[in-house]
C-alpha cells in the first residue's frame, strides 16, 4: 500500500503492513477419513506402510481438506497438462476472488497496492498467479510480484515477516 512519508509519526518510512486478509475456497471438502479411504485403495502400497501412513494423517490433525473438485474425479489418472491446466483456471478464478474480498475490506483500490505476494504449492504456471491478476484487476504496471511456490504445505509461511 502506498503511505506517504509524512504520515510516519517519527519521519521514517512505515514498515510493509498486512492490512487484510481473505480466502477463497474450492467447492469440494474432503475429510481426513476420506484421504484414510482413498489412500490405500488408490496407491500400491504396502498395508504395513498405509498403516504408517494413516497414523501421519491422524497426527496431522488436518480434519478437512479442500479441492476444485469431488474426490473421486481428483483420484481419477490423467495427464499432467490436464491437470495442471486445471490449476491455472482455478487458481486464477481464486486468487481474483480472494484478492477482491482482501482490497474490499481494506477499502483499498488495485492501484493502491504496492506488492503482491502470491503463494500455491499445488500446480506450477507461468506466467505465475501475480501476473495474471495484475492483468485482471488493473495493478499498477510497477508493482512488486514475489511469488512462492513448489515449497509444499509450509509455503504460506515463507513470505511472512519475521520479527
């Protein structure tokens, strides 16, 4: 976001601020107990490694889970570029209507954002999701990107100031 200089009380420039956030979710919800259903009927895996497996799921203590869509066409094998054809239309479509709520309750505009950080570990696409929504939503030509991906479930955690 854009502050002017002169709205610091001490003079200085003000640090990066989150002033709102906002998700969009997928339709779909799967339960712990429907990964423990699915796993071990969809790979070739050894019983005594789905039982190690399922205790991992348990202790994660991730109850729900949520995808574009039902289960059982997520289990489905097709080919790679279907699939990662459908990550970018989804999370195009997602990430505009996450980024709409999070300016709507910062009562901010597109253009009043000075940096966009973008973070997925599902799909891979280029160009990445900033860029798309730059295009979408009339960002600045000049605003920062910093996009995370491939960094797995811990990638939400990567752009997050530390102090």
């Amino acid at each position: 976001m854009n502050i002017p200089e002169s709205s610091s009380p001490n003079g200085h420039k003000p640090h990066p601020t989150i002033v709102a956030t906002a998700t969009a979710l997928p339709p779909h919800k799967i339960t712990r107990d429907d990964v423990k259903y699915y796993f071990g009927r969809v790979f070739e895996v050894p019983e005594r490694r789905v039982e190690a497996m399922m205790a991992i799921v348990d202790n994660a203590q991730v109850h729900n889970r949520h995808s574009i869509f039902p289960i059982d066409y997520t289990i489905e094998p097709r080919a790679l570029t279907k699939t990662n054809n459908e990550y970018i239309e989804h999370a195009v479509k997602l990430g505009r209507e996450a980024a709409e709520k999070c300016l709507e309750r910062a009562s901010m505009r597109p253009e009043d954002i000075d940096l966009i950080i973008t973070v997925s570990c599902t799909g891979f696409m280029i160009p990445s999701l900033d860029a798309h929504l730059i295009k979408l939503m009339g960002f600045r030509s000049n605003v920062r990107r910093m996009p995370f991906t491939e960094l797995g479930c811990a990638a939400g955690a990567m752009p997050l100031p530390c102090r």
